[in-house]
C-alpha cells in the first residue's frame, strides 16, 4: 500500500529558529524512570508526616481538599485515606496537581538535604548552555510544580543551572499540558509570539496541543522511554538534543 504524502524525513541536524526553547522534563530531558523510581520513592514514605506537619502551609491545605474532592473522600477523610490515594496515583502515573504540589515540596527540601540529585542526559546540559550563551531563552514546562523544577535544575549533576532559565510553568501557572489554552497562556507570560517558541517533549498528548496553539515543536522518542517509537504526528521526530540546532531570529 503507498502512503500519499507520507512525512518529510528530518533534517540531520534539525535547524529550529525560535527565541525561546520550552523544555519538558520526563522523557525528554530526564528519564522517566529516575523520576517514577528513585524521586517517587523518595516521596511515598515522607508523604503523611509532610502533610500533617505543613496543615498551615495554604498550597498544602489545598492539595489535601482537592484531593479529598477529586477522589471523592468524606470532607473529614484521614491523613492516611488522603495518602493511599496519592499512592494509587503514583503506582497509576497520574498527573494529579495536588500529587504534584506535595512531591514538590518534599522533593526540594530533599535537593536542598543533598539527599536526592537530579538526572539530565548526557546530550541535553552542553546543548542548553551553547543555546542560552548564543541568545535562546530557556523555560520548562514541566506536570511537576514549580517548587520541584527550580531544585531540579539548582542541584543538576553539572551544577547550578537555574541561571540559564528563564520561567518555570507547571499545571497551576500554565494550565494542563495537553490543552492548547495553556501554551497560549505561557507565550502570553513570556511575551513571545507562538510561531517564535518551540516545544521540546516526547508526549504526543502534549505536542498536538502545542502544535495546536502555534508553537513549533520537537518530538523526542528516546530509546527506553515511555514514548519511545509513538505516533508523533507531524512533528519533526529526534533521538537526541545532539540532534537539534536552536538559534534566535
């Protein structure tokens, strides 16, 4: 069967120009599996004493009704009912901001301890300091909070990183990952138009949505990541940052 207009190979190396490279971290920056491995257990048995001892912490409060809300709890649902729902969220990979605010928050004071470090691939750290030092603003994108993406980045394995980005967004700043309304709301913070930012992600969720609000986009499939060989659509498919070229207009 022949395949009418089937996709144009990518360019080796791709040339992207954009003023500013928006990041997604699992998958694409990261492996998923330290993050579903060593930061989730790190996480799982900190997660009660952490909600009880930050009761008066507003964002904490709220994560705790939103997941007595979401999971459909009695109103005065223990501590402990609280967490086996995170903990079956967290089996289920789900991206659940309440999840996401209370990780966080563990996660950074974990970086800030120098108990728990962060994983980059070899081919992503190199690339994102020739892009800043050459005049491509940085940003992440990430399901994870805010306060979890800045240690993140603080405690990289090549040292403190945080000076070459420019905004963090998570689902509560931005909105969700595969609804184009959140990258309108990001170009939006960053004063950016949409066709001057690019995406960097390896979820096909994410990348119709971004495609969808404007932005160009790369899809990474990474060997041994969860979308490793997906149906990328019509996004320009790479293994590597090695791969890419970002240059500012």
């Amino acid at each position: 069967m022949t395949i009418e207009n089937p996709p144009a190979p990518t360019p080796d190396p791709l040339m992207v120009t954009a003023r500013c490279l928006v990041v997604d971290l699992e998958g694409t920056t990261s492996a998923a599996g330290f993050i579903l491995g060593d930061l989730y257990d790190y996480a799982r048995p900190r997660l009660a004493a952490w909600i009880d001892e930050h009761a008066d912490d507003a964002a904490i409060a709220e994560a705790r009704e939103q997941v007595i809300r979401d999971a459909s709890l009695p109103a005065d649902a223990t501590t402990d009912a609280v967490v086996a729902v995170l903990h079956e969220w967290m089996e289920q990979d789900v991206k659940a901001t309440p999840l996401k605010t209370i990780q966080g928050q563990i996660w950074a004071e974990g970086f800030a301890r120098d108990e728990i470090s962060s994983h980059f691939f070899d081919d992503v750290i190199p690339k994102l300091r020739d892009w800043h030092e050459h005049g491509v603003a940085l940003a992440v994108f990430s399901s994870g909070s805010v306060a979890s993406q800045v240690p993140w980045f603080r405690h990289s394995p090549d040292g403190d990183l945080t000076p070459l980005i420019t905004d963090y967004f998570d689902t509560i700043k931005a909105g969700p990952k595969k609804e184009a309304a959140s990258y309108d709301a990001i170009a939006s913070a960053l004063g950016i138009p949409a066709e001057e930012l690019v995406f960097f992600t390896d979820n096909p969720g994410e990348i119709a949505a971004a495609l969808e609000a404007g932005w160009q986009v790369v899809a990474f499939s990474r060997e041994g990541e969860p979308f490793f060989e997906a149906d990328f659509g019509t996004a320009s498919v790479v293994t590597s940052f090695a791969d890419v070229e970002v240059v500012a207009p």
